[in-house]
C-alpha cells in the first residue's frame, strides 16, 4: 500500500512540474526595442525599450498601425496589440513639420559586438503608410541595407536575432506634403 501511495505522489508532483514548464512556453516575458535611425544619415541616434509580462510569441509583429490622415494635423500610432500600450505616437502636419522622439536611451548606452549577422531583407516587417504616401510624390530613395548596416553590430540586436525575434521597420515623417527629409527617421523594431 505505502509503495501505490509513494507512486500516487510521485506522479502528482511530476504533473506540477510539467505544468509550470507548459506555462513558462506559453506565456513567456517579450521584449520590444524601438531604435531610431536618421533618414538622411543613416546614424542610429538611441532607443526605447518596454517589457511585457505572459505574452506568447506570435508569427508576425503584433503591432497595429493607426495612421489619420493629416488634413491639417493627423498623426502615426503604433500599439502593441496584446496590451493595447501605445508603443508610438507621433503627429503628422500637412506642409511640414517636426517631431522629435523623446529617447529613453542614447546610441552610447547600446553595447555593440563584433558581430555583423545579415539578414534576408524581405523577411522583415515594413509598416509603411508615410512611406507608400511619399512614393506616390515620387520620392522612393529608401535605403533599407544602411538603415540595417546602422544597428546591425549593436548587441540588442544580435540578441532578437539568436532568439529568434521578429523585426520591423517603419518610415516616420512628421511632415507630409512638402517632405522634409531632415525631419524624417527610421524606427526599427526589435521583438523577442
């Protein structure tokens, strides 16, 4: 009898343990790192990191775009679909403008590596409302490879990578109508 009750605990404990590790898989820490990358440069400038708690990962960025169009002033959301936490949020002025992204970190905060990994840039994800609106005005001088050449060798980076994190760009101008390029810049997710 002592022998059926020590095997009876032993499977009840050995089912708690498989438990825990189904919820760690399932509802794991992310972290989401925007950095920000001048236009006409290339110069990665800083960024802005936020952690979420029991989020699963996903197959594509779950990040939801909310573009209002600037009859005079409009402006450029991206949320964080799980959380519903605005992640960005910026204003878009018809004829010009400036906004400047207030940075919870500087470029010199970023640890950088010797690594420099490649990646496949039609695998990434592009939201791109300002930037299909200035290819329609004609200017289509987007440079993807250096904006990526610009945060390649930052550690942050080769961290989303090796854990086989999601990463988007997104094309950011204040300004439509009369295009200012000096005002404009890339934010390049990270999500792992």
């Amino acid at each position: 009898m002592k022998k059926i009750a020590v095997l009876f605990l032993f499977l009840i404990l050995a089912s708690c343990s498989d438990d825990a590790d189904d919820s760690a898989i399932q509802n794991p820490n992310r972290e989401l790192t925007i950095l920000k990358v001048d236009f006409l440069t290339h110069t990665f400038e800083g960024g802005n990191s936020f952690e979420f708690n029991n989020i699963a990962m996903t197959n594509s960025l779950p990040i939801e775009e909310i573009y209002v169009a600037p009859s005079d002033f409009g402006s450029y959301t991206l949320k964080f679909t799980p959380t519903n936490q605005v992640i960005f949020d910026g204003p878009i002025a018809w004829m010009g403008g400036s906004y400047d992204l207030p940075l919870d970190f500087n470029s010199s905060d970023y640890e950088t590596t010797t690594l420099n990994p490649t990646i496949n840039l039609d695998e990434i994800e592009y939201f791109l409302p300002t930037a299909d609106i200035l290819a329609g005005e004609g200017y289509t001088n987007f440079d993807y490879t250096s904006v990526w050449n610009s945060i390649k060798n930052l550690q942050v980076t080769n961290d989303c990578l090796n854990n086989n994190g999601k990463i988007g760009f997104v094309l950011y101008t204040p300004g439509l109508g009369l295009f200012q390029p000096e005002n404009a810049y890339w934010l390049v997710i990270l999500y792992k």
